[in-house]
C-alpha cells in the first residue's frame, strides 16, 4: 500500500483512467465489428453509412491516446480496402 498521500491520489486517478479507457476501446471494438460484420453479410449500403461513424471513431480514440496513430490509420486503411473489395464483388 502506497504511503504518500499523493501515491494514493495517483492510485485513483490510475483506477479512473483505466476505466475510462477500457470502456472507450470496448466502442471501438464493438464499431469495428459491426462494421466487419455487415461488410461480410453483403450489406453494404449499411457499411458505407457504418464506416463514416467508425472512421470518426477511431480518430477520436487516436487523438485520446487509446490506440497508436498507425494502428489507427491502418485500421481505416483495411476497412476501407474492405468494404471497396465487397462493393466490387457485388
């Protein structure tokens, strides 16, 4: 246990931040798979509305800090790659 007084401050503000951030990469996750999900159903006018959203998304989660600025852009990247491969394959 820690036994400075600001040590135990930083400890709570660890624990809040924590949550915060684990709740932000669980939307992005969760958008991310939604929008895997409906590229793979085929239903692409639902993808191209769904990836405006999630592109934003995973901006804001970058600028946050939640994920790297490459791993940000590479997941803009392979989404759209995506969903251009299923429109061209339908």
């Amino acid at each position: 246990m820690a036994n400075h007084k600001h040590t135990l401050k930083s400890q709570r503000q660890d624990i809040v931040r924590r949550e915060r951030n684990r709740g932000l990469r669980t939307r992005l996750r969760r958008a991310l798979r939604s929008l895997r999900s409906a590229i793979d159903a085929g239903k692409t006018d639902e993808a191209r509305s769904v990836l405006n959203g999630t592109v934003s998304l995973i901006d804001k989660m970058s600028a946050k800090g939640i994920i790297h600025d490459n791993a940000a852009a590479r997941y803009k990247s392979r989404l759209a790659k995506r969903l251009a491969g299923a429109v061209a394959a339908s």
